[in-house]
C-alpha cells in the first residue's frame, strides 16, 4: 500500500506543474473542457474493464436514490473545485497555491470525525498541527518575499 500511496504522492505533485504548463497557454475553462473530455473517454475504458462491478452497483443505485444526489452533489463539489483551482494555478505561484490547498486533510478530519464518528488519534492531531505550522510558515515566507 505504501507504494501506491508514494505513487499518487508523486502524481499528485506533478499534476499541478503540468495544469501550469498548460494553463501558462491556454484559459482554465479550456484547460478544464478538455480534461474533462479526455477524463470522460478514460471513465469509459475503464468501466469496460470493470463491467461487472458496474453493473452489480447500478442494480443497487436503481433502489437508492440519495445516492445518484450524492453524484449529482459530488460532480458539482468536483467541478467547482477544479475550475477554481485551475484559474489560482494560473494566476499565482504553484508551490503556494499547493501548500494552502494541503489544508484540506485537516478539514476531512474534523468532518469525519462530527458526521461518521472516526477517531482522530493523537499522532493524527499532531499532523494536523504540522500541517497548520508550514502553511503559516509558507504565508510569512511568501509575504515576506512580496514586501
């Protein structure tokens, strides 16, 4: 597991140095209408290769339907998160923009601990309070730099 986890770490520090590439020549919706197409068509590979799971999870979404909300719900969260993280990407710094949006694990811990009751552990918390110390030191750093 932990190289796979190593794995999406380093993709998902790349990912937004190639959204810059591209966003240092084209617009964001551009950016975004074409990530979105070539997302659509990978959806479709790979849901051809997964049928069977597919087809067992629709007959369960056929008698949930709060569960089609939560895609409706999750496409419009992923789309605006998207759109707005493309157009920061393009108007500021990478590694800013990137150390800032690292908040979110903080944020996922406190809600899954209020709404599904998971236990945050004290080397949990800990990290949490790393998180907080680099992004206010990124902060100082970066408006030190400005000044």
């Amino acid at each position: 597991m932990i190289w796979e986890l190593i794995i999406v770490a380093f993709l998902l520090g790349l990912y937004p140095l190639i959204i810059k590439s591209a966003l240092n020549h084209i617009s964001p919706p551009t950016f975004m209408l074409g990530f979105g197409i070539c997302y659509f068509i990978f959806e479709i590979i790979y849901s051809t290769i997964h049928y069977k799971i597919l087809k067992k999870d629709f007959s369960i979404l056929m008698n949930k339907k709060f569960i089609f909300g939560i895609f409706i719900l999750s496409g419009f969260i992923v789309s605006s998160i998207n759109f707005l993280h493309y157009d920061l990407i393009k108007k500021y710094k990478v590694y800013y923009i990137t150390s800032i949006l690292s908040i979110y694990p903080i944020i996922t811990a406190l809600l899954s601990y209020l709404f599904l009751k998971e236990y945050i552990s004290l080397y949990a918390f800990i990290g949490v309070i790393l998180i907080i110390s680099g992004i206010i030191i990124i902060n100082l750093s970066e408006s030190l730099n400005t000044t």
